[in-house]
C-alpha cells in the first residue's frame, strides 16, 4: 500500500513512521518542510491513503495559522484534485477547532476545506479532532506541558506549575497512531474518529508529581503501579527524555565478608527484588518470616538453599545452578540458608512479598 504523511518529522508522524516501518508492508513517503510542491503532487500521484499531519502550531506570526493549516490543506486538496485522485486522507485536527482563536478558527477551515475535497470528489475523509498528545519524541517548551515537564525534571530544571486547579484530558501517542493506523483498513471506517483512544484527565499538580517521582526512583527505587496504562505510559514518555549520561544509576552496595548486596527495584504492590554476590564457601540466612515470601533464583554460580519448618522436622535441600534458571520458593515458617558451592563468585536474585522495613522486619535468625 502507498501510503503518504504530511508533517512526516513532527511528533505525531514520526511516531506514526516508526509504527508503519515495525509493523506493516507500507511503501510510506514522508513529506516536510524541506519537500517542494513538486514532491507532494508526485507522491500524490500514486498515494492510496494520505495521512495529513502537517501544519502550525505556535508560529511566531498570528497569520502564519491560517498559511500553514488552511493554506497547506488547500494545496494539498487542490493537487488532488488536478490530479483527478481520490485517496482517503485522514487528518489530525485538534479539539481546539471548536473554539475561536486563531489557532482553533484555522483547524476548523482546514477541515472544511478537506471536507469539500470529499464532496467534489467522492473521496473518503476522517478528520480527527484530537486531544493533549503526549508521548516521546514531543517537543518540550512548545505546546505539551507533559514533553516540558518530562524535559525540565529530567534535566533537573526548574518547572512552573500555575493555575494548580487546572485539568487536562490526554493521549497517549501510540494509542493515537494505533488509531490511525486502523484507517489502513480496506473497509471504510464507521464512528467518530478516534472515540475509542483512551483519554485521562488529570491535574497540573498531579502530573508534574507524577513525572517527579519517577525521576526520584534513581534513590528511592520504588517504581509507580504499572498495572495502570496511563502510568505505563507516561513513564515511557518520561524516560525518553532523560540524557544518556543519567541513564544508569550505581545502586547503594552493602558489603562485608560474605559479599555484597544490593536492592534494585521496589514497589508496594509487589514488594522487592534485591541481588546479591556470595563470596565461596559462604552461607546467607538462617532466618525465617511470619509472613513475608520469598523467592530465590540463581543466576551465575552454584549453591544449595536448605530450608526446614521452625517447629523441626526434616531439611529439604535444593541444589540450584545459574545455567538451570530454577526458582525456588520460601515460604513463611521456614527458616532458609543459600550456600555458594561453587569455586566462583555466586550471583542471586531474590524477590520478597512485601518491602523491607527496618522497624518490622519480619525477620528472625534460626540455624537451619
């Protein structure tokens, strides 16, 4: 399928390229400012369906709305029509087109001169009036308050949060294109435009908090609740934006003859994973849990977890490797040790249920 995106390096298009080149058998052109009208009516030419992504949003001239939205939208339309093509051409709006300031009042003539082209035509046109789009590759300091606040925390730049009772209803990119990307369909769509892209609304204040504790996870290392889409994307959208120098982080090291231990990522709802080096010959735990579960997975190295029930009974051994990726449980009332066998360093992860608390720690020493 041939297919053609206008704004084809502005936020949207670029991520709605990337999608294309991953996943479907497009031949795509992308037209942008350094393209001539020449290019456009060529690739028009054969184009079965044109995206429409380009335009104006925050010219230095108020005019300079009604030449890159409307003016634009007709060349593009006026090429078509000369060319006696009818392609679908499916464009991003904004819902600003329902009100009247400039930028509004030349969305909504842009799609009024899109709509004629269909009526003179007979062509197929989806006009989507989208909401705040946010996801990676935004410009910051533009016209996304979320691609700002991402760019600035990360940078540990100073941020503005004004108007605190403030709402915003968002969407996130790649809900945006997967939409889009449905317009591909050889039947013709039915419904509005993009109702079924997830919206989330949420205050000014929440958000830059949000954004604040992801980047405060490098000390704290607690991570958000991931079972929430709108989380999972806005910290995707957040870590686009962090510069490569503060992409990894040295983990706080406990140390001592027996090796070294560190945690690595927490959460209250699913507690914690720390790893550990075990010197040779050197046995861990001894302990048990009232309630706190455990999990043990070697992955470099060689030992065996001995475990038994605190009011005794036999010890059951597992002998555990790093080329078996074998988990072996712990549970509650079993006091456990872990002991490297091995002529090398011995590598473990462990995940416990809940965060450890130094004033509960749920933690009481029995030999095994």
């Amino acid at each position: 399928m041939n297919v053609l995106i206008t704004g084809a390096k502005g936020f949207i298009g670029r991520n709605l390229r990337a999608h294309l080149r991953a996943r479907l058998q497009c031949n795509v052109r992308s037209f942008d400012l350094e393209n001539t009208v020449s290019e456009l009516r060529e690739w028009l030419a054969s184009a079965e369906v044109v995206f429409h992504l380009g335009g104006v949003n925050r010219p230095q001239d108020v005019a300079e709305y009604e030449t890159g939205n409307v003016g634009f939208t007709e060349t593009l339309c006026d090429a078509l029509e000369q060319l006696g093509r009818n392609p679908k051409v499916v464009m991003a709006s904004s819902i600003q087109a329902e009100l009247d300031n400039p930028y509004g009042l030349s969305k909504r003539h842009a799609e009024q001169r899109l709509q004629l082209y269909a009526e003179r035509t007979g062509a197929e046109v989806r006009i989507y009036r989208l909401k705040n789009v946010f996801g990676k590759w935004c410009r910051p300091n533009y016209n996304s308050v979320v691609a700002t606040f991402c760019h600035n925390i990360a940078n540990d730049l100073p941020i503005s949060v004004s108007a605190t009772a403030r709402e915003l209803d968002l969407v996130y990119i790649d809900d945006v294109v997967e939409s889009l990307i449905s317009e591909l369909a050889a039947q013709p769509n039915s419904g509005v435009p993009g109702e079924g892209i997830p919206s989330y609304r949420i205050g000014l204040r929440e958000l830059a908090g949000r954004i604040q504790s992801f980047h405060d996870m490098r000390t704290s290392l607690q991570t958000p609740d991931f079972s929430c889409r709108f989380s999972q994307a806005l910290y995707a959208t957040y870590l686009s934006y962090v510069p490569a120098d503060r992409r990894d982080q040295q983990l706080k090291t406990n140390s001592d003859n027996r090796g070294a231990l560190a945690e690595f990522i927490k959460n209250q709802h699913f507690g914690q994973i720390f790893v550990s080096r075990t010197r040779p010959s050197v046995t861990r735990g001894n302990h048990y849990h009232q309630t706190k579960a455990e999990k043990f997975f070697v992955v470099e190295g060689e030992g065996v977890i001995r475990m038994r029930h605190i009011e005794g009974g036999e010890i059951v051994e597992y002998k555990v490797r790093g080329e078996d990726f074998q988990v072996v449980d712990i549970p509650p009332g079993f006091t456990h040790s872990i002991k490297n066998t091995g002529a090398g360093v011995m590598v473990t992860l462990f995940w416990a249920s809940e965060i450890f608390n130094p004033d509960r720690p749920d933690t009481y020493y029995l030999d095994v």
